[in-house]
C-alpha cells in the first residue's frame, strides 16, 4: 500500500466511503488537467480512478483507507510528488 489514512473526520468505513465517493468525480481531476474515470463498490467499499497512465485503488478497512497507485512508466518517476498530494487531498475528508 501506498496510502494509509486512519479515519479522524468519519466515524467508520461507511461514511468515509461515502465522502470520497461524492469528491472524487472526474471534474474533480480535470483540475490536474488529467482525464479518470472513477468507479465505486459499494458492497466491497472499493473506489478506483484510472486514467491515463494510472490507477488508483481506495479501500476503506474499519479504521482507515488504503490505497495503492499504479503508474505508467512515463509517470513513475513523479511518485514522490504524487503521493503526497493524493494523500493530503484524502486526509483533508478522511
């Protein structure tokens, strides 16, 4: 896992699921000029965004998220400063 985010603003795996569901929509990546399409389980409580040279997965667990970012080749290399971002952005509704 990339990501792991104890839930500190939801009370548990259902309301956070919730909340990031309705944020992360494909508008909201357009502000990183980036085409996704997202996709949410509700009965596995999984969301997955995926895009050009990536693909996110967002598991939400009892007590926190965890997610896992897979990147082209072209995109490796800027790891280091998208994993960040992506976490800020979730700590800030989790």
């Amino acid at each position: 896992m990339d990501i792991k985010i104890p839930y500190k603003k939801c009370k548990d795996e259902d309301s956070a699921f919730k909340k990031v569901k309705e944020r992360l929509t494909e508008e909201y990546f357009e502000r990183f000029k980036v085409k996704g399409k997202v996709k949410a389980d509700a009965k596995k409580k999984v969301i997955v965004a995926s895009g050009t040279g990536f693909t996110f997965t967002l598991s939400f667990k009892e007590k926190e998220a965890q997610g896992e970012l897979e990147l082209s080749l072209l995109l490796k290399p800027f790891r280091s400063k998208i994993v960040p971002v992506v976490e800020k952005n979730l700590k800030e509704v989790l």
